[in-house]
C-alpha cells in the first residue's frame, strides 16, 4: 500500500476509483479542481493550466502511484472546433498527464512506483465529431508506451486502462448529444472499474499488465 495520486477524482470513475483506493490502504491525494470536497487530501489545480502544477503540487514526499483519470470530451466537427477547444482538450487530457508525471518521477523512481493512465474505450479510432477527444487518447496512449520504455531501467509500471462504455453522467451526455441510447445496465459500472484499477496496482513485484482492456460483460 502506498500514496496514490488521482486526478479526475470528482467524476463518477474518479469517485469510486478514490472509494476503492481507500478501502484498499491506499493514503490518497485528489489533484485536481473542487477537490476539497471529498474525503481525502486534496490538491487544488486547474489541469486545463499545465504550466501552473509544479506550483500547485510543491513538496509531495513520497508517490507511489499516479493515476491519471481526468477528461473531456468535447463533441465538435472539425470544421466547428476552434484552437480554444483543442488546446483545453489537449491541455487536460494530455499535457497535465506528462507534467503531473514529470514532477513526481524523482518519487516514482525511488519507490519503483506505477503510472495508470485512464484511456478511452478499446481500439477508439476515427470518429465523427469527436476528434479532439479522440486525438487526446491517441497522444495519451503514445506518452504511455514512451514513458515505458524509459522509465523501465528505473523499475517504473506504466499502465494503460481502456474501459469501454462506463455508467456516468458524463457518457450520459455524450451520449445524448450523439443522439444515441443510453442504458447504466449495459454499461460497466464505475465501481467495477475502479476494482479493476486498484487490481492492477497491486501487482506481484515481478510482472504487471502493461494494458487493460475492460469490457462490460454481456447481456
């Protein structure tokens, strides 16, 4: 068990992956904006303002986990999505990741720690509309197999989630704006996956699963 960071700790995966971290004996520290809300160390931080974290994080000590679960998902044509809608979705979905891993490799590296990266649903590829969201995962998943790669020699996990359609308010939305059903009985719900990414960071010391597909079974 360990300190864990989370970011995206107030939408519906990020509430049950903290619920799951805690019950678990993980100490955890919600990174990330109206964190104080919730029941664990929160850090105030605007993910959309990478550049502001290393001031909003400070001292953090020792880390032995980042899980990076924040996201949006704008829904835009490419012809209608102006810079602001790519930078912001590129800023939280990719940059902040890298940053927030920048700052906490000095502790990651000492604590041969792991890296979560929360991704979108398996093989996510080409679709309408939604291509800044899209283009983020794309870049997400990148970022997670350099990181990989260089950061094996100092004994850092790194881990990709890709949950398919996961019962929130925000697939609800999303959902609705496509104009598409949406029914929580079809979809996994955010507890189960939460359950699946606390099994993952409990690994034995010799081997850990690099991805993880989560699909909901069928009905």
């Amino acid at each position: 068990m360990g300190h864990v960071l989370v970011t995206g700790a107030t939408g519906g995966i990020g509430t049950a992956l903290v619920r799951g971290l805690v019950r678990a004996g993980h100490q955890v520290t919600a990174v990330g904006r109206d964190v104080g809300r919730l029941d664990v160390h929160g850090i105030e931080a605007d993910l959309a303002e990478p550049g502001t974290l290393a001031a909003a994080l400070g001292e953090l000590g020792d880390v032995h986990a980042l899980i990076h679960c924040a996201g949006i998902s704008p829904i835009a044509a490419v012809a209608d999505g102006d810079p602001d809608t790519w930078e912001r979705t590129l800023a939280v979905n990719v940059t902040s990741a890298a940053e927030l891993v920048r700052l906490t490799l000095p502790a990651l590296r000492r604590s041969r720690g792991h890296v979560i990266f929360v991704n979108a649903s398996p093989g996510m590829t080409g679709v309408a509309r939604w291509s800044a969201f899209v283009g983020s995962k794309a870049a997400l998943r990148e970022l997670a197999d350099s990181l990989r790669e260089e950061e094996a020699a100092h004994g850092v996990r790194v881990t990709t989630v890709y949950p398919a359609a996961t019962a929130t308010e925000l697939l609800r939305g999303v959902r609705s704006t496509f104009g598409r059903p949406y029914d929580p009985d079809r979809c996994i719900r955010p507890e189960t996956l939460a359950q699946m990414v606390v099994w993952a960071l409990s690994a034995p010391a010799d081997a850990y699963v690099s991805e993880l597909s989560v699909l909901p079974t069928p009905r």
